[in-house]
C-alpha cells in the first residue's frame, strides 16, 4: 500500500471527528496543552500560563474549522474576496473566540477548575494593534462579517512586530513606547513557513526579446517573504475567516564568513534589512508622511499578495479569463494600489500576455475604497523614488498613465489643462505618482463608506473622474461594526437584555432583529433594568479610570465621552474649550446653585501621531484643564476631566458601552464616516454631532429628535473659511472668555497653548472651531436639560439602541458582495 492511501484513509477517519464541546474533554485538552506545550502543572501554572494553555485549546477548535472551510470553499470552486489592508485592528481574540464557538461557559468553569477568574485571564491577553483607529479596526470588522455570513473571504497584511505604539502620559504630555506584542507566545498564528514569496527591490529594467513584454527586471534584491496565518472565528457558523500576514524571512541571510572574521554588524546586515520592514506600524492616521521604508512595506505586502492569490488561483486549472470570477480584490483605501501594477507585471512580464488582455484582468479584479478627502492624508509616491526602488513597476504605471490619457482624449475632446488634472502622474518637481488615481483607473469600483462622503468624493476630489468613467462606478458602502464584539462581548448586561426580548440570540448576527427592543420601551420594568445595565457599566468604567489614572469619578454623573484619534479636524480642542466654559460657568455660581447643575465626567481617550505637534499639544492642554477642575474644591464632582492614556481596542469595550453622551464633532465634510459613533448608539449612548459622516445616516435611522447635532453643513465650509480669512465677525463672547481664562495664566504657561488660540479662531481656524462654538455650547445646553429629565433619557436610549440594524457590518459586507464583489455566500456544513 502507498503512504498516501494509509494515512489518507485513517486521517479522513480522524478529521470526520467532532472536536469534544464537553467541559471535562476541554479540561484535559488544557491540561495536555499545560503539560506538553507550556512546561507546567496544576501547582505552579500562573494566570499567564492558564491563559495560554486554555487559548490553545481554543487555537486547535479554531483550526479545524479553518481547515474544513477552506476544503469546502476550494471544493466548490468558490469566489474568493481578497481584502487587502495594511492595517488590521483586531485586538483581543480569546472572548470573542470563546463566544463564536459557543463554548464560553464552559471555559469559565474550566478556568475555575484551575483557580482562575474566566475575567482575569482574559485581561491577559495583549491586544493584536495592526492598525491606527477606524481604518484597520473596519479591515477587522469586516473579516468578522465575511465570516460571519458566510462568504469566502480572506484578510491579507502586514505582521508588524511593533503595532501602535503604547501611549503614555508623562507630566501631561504623550510619551510613546513600542508595542512589544510579540514577547508572549501568540495562539492566534499559524507560523506557514512552506508558503513564501521572492519580493524584489531596486535593480534595472533590461530590454529582451525573450519575455513577452521586452522587459526584465534585472539585478534586484531578493527578499523571501512567508505567511503567518490568524483564524478569524465567527460566531453562529462553523465557517472561519482568515488573516493572512506577511513576513521577512532572516536566516539564510546571515552572513558566515563576516561573522567568523568578526564583522558582526556585517554578518547580520542584510538579516536587519529584511526583518525592518515589517517591524513597525507607521502610527499615521488621516495623514502620509512619504518614508521609503512605508514605500517598501506596501510593495512586499502587495507582492507576496498578489502571488499569493495567483498561485491558489493556478490551483484551480481554471483559464486567466475566468480570473475575475474567482478573484475579487478590495484595496482598503491607497495603501495597497501598487497591487494594481504587480498584477499586471506579473501578468504581461511572466505570464507572456498582452497588455490589453492583463489589463481587462486587472480592472474587473480590483475594487477601490476611498476613506478620506484630507488632502494630507492623500497618498503620492516622488517618481525618483519609485523609479529606484520599483524600476519595473513606474513604467508600467507611466504605461497605465498613457493609456489612460489616450482613452480620454479620444472619448471627451479636452483641453491640457483637464488632462494634466486628471494624469496619475502630477507634474510638480519632482513629479508624483498619485496613488488614488492609479487605484481609480485599475478598479471596476470605487467607494465612499459613507453617503455624505460618497456624495463629496464624487463632487470634489474625483469629479473628473466621473466625466471620464461615468457616475455609475462611483459607489456607497457605508461602514458598519461587528456586533459580536461590540455589543454582544463588549456588553453582556445589553445583550441579556436584546436575547431575552427577542427569545434567542439570533439578533447576534441578525441584528435588525433589535428592533423589538422598541416593544418594550413603554414597559417600567425593562426600563429600569435598561438604566442599571448602564449604570453597571458606567461603574465598570470608573474602575478602570480609577486604576488607569488615579481619579475618583461618580457613576451617577453624565459620562461625556469623546475617543477618537487625536486630530485637529475631529475637534478635541473644540470639546476641551467647552469645558472650559463650563468650568467659568460652574465658577461664577453660589454653591447651591452649582449643585443643581448635572454633574459630568468628560472623558477623552486617543493617540495622536508621533510627529504631529498641535495634536501632542492638544493632549497636554487636556491634562493641563483636567488638573485644575480636578483639584478645584469649588468644583467636585459637579465636573471632572479625564485623559484615559493608551486607547486601544480592548479599552474600547469597556468606555464604549458606558456613555451617556458621545462626541462626533468633526468640522462638516472632514469625517468620512466613523465607526464608533455606530458602536456608541448600539450600547444604548445618545449622541452629540455635527453633520458629518455616518451621523447623517443614523439620525436618519433613529430620528432627528434622537440625536444632538449642531454646527454648519459641508456646504457651507469653504465660504466660512473664506470669511474667517477675509471679513471676520467679532469673536464669541464666550469663546474670547475662554481665551481670557487660558492667557490668565491657571492652566500654565499661556504662551505654551497659544498655538491652539491661534489655530481655534481667526485665518488659523481651519476647522471652524470659532463658527460652531456658539451652536456646540447650545447643544451641551440641550444635553443637560434632557439629562434632568430621566424619563425622557431613557426612552432616547432605548429608541436608539434599537434602531441601529443597519449599521452592522454584516450589512456592509453584503452591500459590497451584492453590488461590488458579485459573490454568493457558502456555509461549510449546509
Ligand atoms: I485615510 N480613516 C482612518 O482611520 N485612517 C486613515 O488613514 C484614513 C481614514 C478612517 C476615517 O477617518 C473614518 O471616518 C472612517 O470611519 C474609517 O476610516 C473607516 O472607513
């Protein structure tokens, strides 16, 4: 008999098998992994080793299912969405693992069969950070619906070895610290060192006859580039995502005969350089800082991609024809678009096909998501640069280019000047190459994630292209969020509540279904247990601020919460420059009539990038007011202010479900979207916004008289800049006010914050901070008074935590299979 027919036989006998869901098998499945894979015993097994022996009992559910999903979707010759993203922010895996499999208490009486708390282990996990705020936390979002709702659907990255840095507050300002995640054994990855990739840099561009094209890429350094697999479990199926990230491989790298004659920083040289470029995410948000290291990391993780998903395609025999019916490709935002020249240099160059032919491939494969209008954050590569390190791939960007202005000069008669605009290569000095273009021109669609940025994109920044390619490439998918995480792990005093009021926990991946919550909003007892479920969580979150900063904050007061990256067009400044007024308000009162007053803890949680200065400034000048009302005996607790230091995903779950308020109070038409203002509403928080993003589309849901927005349109902004530049009103009294109190000294050296009078009022206002003032402390006033009204609270409460079903991303996900992807969903035990 051949190997083959033995093992095969006896294997398909072992896979068929059901892993045990039964507490004493899970209990011994921990023990051996204690025991065989840790090292340790009953008696000398600490909360990190219980931690890790139980997650990998939970890593070997997961892989099967991993392995049985991708059987069945190879089996029938599925569609596969190939979410490309440099960012994917997943946090932490053991909770929601456990829920997905409906195992969670299990493990906890597991865990108490140990001598651990469930609660505590799960504190030990360090969150997976590959992403800097709602761009890679969508990327994760998504991998979870695609999962979720059973679609082929796989998430490809980088492995940073340093996420987003940690964030601490020293003496008030931002200090940051890398993000040692990998220190501790990660049962989250399948090391897959049998798939990797050759990555090439820098070289020449020969002219041959023996390729297709004429040209090879010659003299290149080599990179060997290998997977690292991260099951993506999903709740209420048996099928599971994945993530698969990208790695340098180091070793044969090492250079012997340096190190043995004693050149140690030459021995290890070209190790270094292939491990650099993944070592650190760059911590920019909204924002493009130019580094040719970030150049280098989009090409290796586009290369090993793109080869990836060539080589499971040639798997199938299928002809390059029916690529695109096999293969969809979603570039999450510009980061990953040089994956549009790599397709089609591997196509033309290596596959011997024409241009025309590796084309039509190329744009009925890639998709474009838009998530930003910032002209900052707008991606473009100097042509030196690109031409040094990507020899190869410029001229083929300059071929795209031609053919491109050749189609349009052809189809609309134009002037220069038009061309010139629309070109992918903009002719400043040096020239660039603009990425959102070159991904425009090489996808089938493109994507706003919101309807109010879909609109402005279209309006704005790529309304030439609609003259050229027509309206109907130009789409809407607005975002969405994983409501196992969000609300279902995040909240378990919510979701008790939405299971028993809709009978099962079906709501969890057909969130609609939490509509029925409204039947009950009339009901005294469900209101009431509404209430304690967020004083609960308000009572959790002030221990964590307790623990995290030292403050003593009252879980009866209004939370006010505002978490987000720092970034001037978000508005922090605007929040803190409130409570500012509040502050002076607060000050002039008798005491009695302060003690009339709502009581509020202002909380606000987020990093700003390591070299944006106004934002660091903005973080000192929050701890700087929160030092004075803090320690302000006039004050108490009628107002305090807390700096949360290090948001991440898992400090999220507990401030998210604990607002009474939340703040999403971007300059109009600067927000694409937002994505917490979705998870704040859906824990039962009302919002104060402006109209901006996705808060347009949830008040549409929830009703106007729902939600607290102010401020002016997105319509309006450009004229209002103009004023403020050319014929400025006088300023607010109030906010001159607030002024006077900052030169006056109490908050420090006024000469330090003055930057931030400047960039708040007058030309340096930019993002309107003067203009919507007076309205933003209108609406503060509106929230107050309804606070004071409980009853009325509560209904709002309750009409918005139920109204929140389209903003799962569930929905999203099916928006972009329907009207992007073209792919139907398959469940693996159907
Ligand atoms: I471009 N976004 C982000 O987090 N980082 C970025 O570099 C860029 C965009 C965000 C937008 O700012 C949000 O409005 C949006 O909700 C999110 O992407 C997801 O679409």
């Amino acid at each position: 008999t051949k190997r083959s027919d033995v093992s095969n036989s006896e294997y398909a006998k072992f896979v068929s098998q059901e892993v045990p869901r039964d507490e004493v098998s899970i209990l011994n499945s921990v023990f051996s992994h204690l025991a065989y894979t840790f090292h340790k015993n009953p008696s000398n097994t600490e909360a990190m080793d219980a931690y890790n022996g139980i997650a990998f009992t939970i890593r070997d559910r997961l892989l099967k299912r991993l392995e049985d999903t991708d059987s069945h979707f190879i089996s029938i010759n599925a569609k596969r969405i190939n979410y490309m993203s440099m960012e994917f922010l997943i946090g932490r895996t053991f909770d929601n693992a456990m829920l997905a499999l409906g195992l969670r208490k299990e493990y906890s009486a597991v865990s108490n069969t140990l001598g651990f708390n469930l609660e505590d282990l799960i504190d030990e996990e360090r969150d997976a950070a590959l992403g800097n705020g709602g761009l890679g936390r969508l990327a994760a979002c998504f991998v979870d619906s695609m999962a979720c709702c059973n679609y082929n659907g796989w998430g490809y990255g980088l492995r940073y070895r340093y996420g987003m840095f940690q964030q601490q507050i020293i003496n008030g300002y931002q200090v940051e610290a890398p993000d040692c995640w990998m220190d501790n054994p990660n049962p989250w990855e399948f090391p897959r060192p049998e798939i990797s990739y050759k990555v090439k840099f820098y070289g020449n561009i020969a002219k041959t006859p023996s390729t297709s094209s004429g040209y090879t890429w010659e003299n290149a350094v080599e990179y060997d580039v290998m997977a690292f697999d991260t099951p993506v479990p999903a709740f209420g199926t048996k099928n599971v995502g994945n993530i698969r990230l990208w790695s340098c491989k180091t070793n044969d790298l090492f250079d012997l005969n340096r190190f043995n004659a004693g050149d140690y920083p030459g021995a290890t040289g070209n190790m270094v350089a292939a491990d650099i470029l993944t070592y650190v995410l760059y911590p920019n948000d909204n924002q493009n800082a130019g580094k040719e290291l970030r150049l280098k990391q989009e090409y290796m993780f586009v290369s090993a991609t793109i080869q990836d998903i060539i080589h499971r395609f040639k798997l199938t025999g299928k002809p390059w024809s029916e690529f695109h019916e096999l293969v969809a490709i979603q570039l999450n935002d510009t980061h990953p678009t040089l994956g549009i020249a790599e397709l089609q240099r591997i196509l033309v160059d290596e596959e011997a096909m024409s241009w025309d032919a590796a084309w039509d491939i190329v744009t009925k494969s890639f998709a474009f998501t838009n998530h930003t209008i910032l002209p900052e954050a707008l991606e473009k590569w100097p042509v030196p640069m690109m031409g040094k390190i990507l020899p190869r791939h410029l001229g083929i960007i300059f071929d795209i280019n031609l053919f491109f202005l050749q189609h349009v000069e052809k189809s609309i008669p134009s002037e220069r000047e038009f061309l010139s605009r629309i070109s992918i290569i903009e002719e400043s000095s040096p020239q660039q190459v603009r990425m959102a273009y070159l991904a425009i021109v090489g996808s089938h669609r493109v994507n706003g994630v919101a309807q109010i940025h879909s609109d402005i994109i279209k309006a704005t920044i790529f309304s030439e292209f609609v003259k050229v390619f027509g309206s109907d490439k130009f789409v809407n998918v607005t975002n969405g969020v994983t409501t196992r995480r969000w609300v279902n792990q995040c909240n378990p005093g919510l979701s008790a509540l939405i299971t028993e009021t809709v009978g099962d926990e079906s709501w969890v991946d057909d969130y609609p279904k939490a509509h029925l919550l409204e039947s009950r909003v009339n009901d005294e007892d469900f209101r009431k247990r509404w209430w304690d479920v967020k004083q609960a969580n308000k009572l959790r979150l002030a221990t964590y601020i307790k623990d995290t900063c030292g403050i003593t904050v009252n879980h009866d007061a209004l939370f006010d919460i505002q978490v987000k990256r720092i970034h001037e067009y978000k508005r922090q400044l605007m929040n803190i420059l409130g409570v500012i007024h509040r502050y002076n308000t607060l000050k002039k009162m008798t005491p009695e009539q302060r003690q009339d007053q709502v009581h509020r803890v202002i909380i606000f949680a987020g990093k700003s990038a390591s070299g944006y200065y106004i934002a660091k400034l903005i973080i000192k000048f929050i701890n700087s007011v929160a030092d004075v009302v803090n320690n302000d005996k006039d004050i108490g607790d009628v107002l305090k202010v807390v700096f949360i230091p290090d948001y991440c995903v898992s400090a999220a779950e507990v401030i998210v479900p604990a607002s009474d308020i939340s703040q999403h109070i971007s300059t109009a038409g600067t927000e694409a979207s937002g994505t917490s203002n979705m998870k704040f509403v859906m824990n039962g928080g009302l919002i104060l916004g402006t109209v901006d993003g996705a808060n347009v589309e949830i008040a549409e849901e929830v009703g106007d008289d729902q939600i607290f927005m102010f401020g002016v349109l997105a319509h309006e902004v450009d004229e209002f800049r103009f004023n403020l530049r050319y014929h400025p009103d006088p300023l607010d009294a109030n906010l001159q006010a607030v002024y006077d109190t900052i030169k006056s000294g109490v908050f420090g050296n006024p000469d330090e914050f003055n930057p931030l009078v400047e960039c708040s009022h007058g030309p340096g206002d930019n993002y309107l901070v003067s203009v919507d003032f007076a309205s933003y402390l209108m609406a503060q006033d509106a929230v107050d008074a309804l606070y004071k009204d409980r009853e009325s609270w509560i209904t709002k409460s309750i009409l918005c935590g139920s109204r929140m079903g389209k903003f799962t991303s569930d929905r999203s996900i099916t928006d972009y299979a329907e009207n992007i992807w073209n792919i139907e969903p398959s469940a693996v035990d159907a």
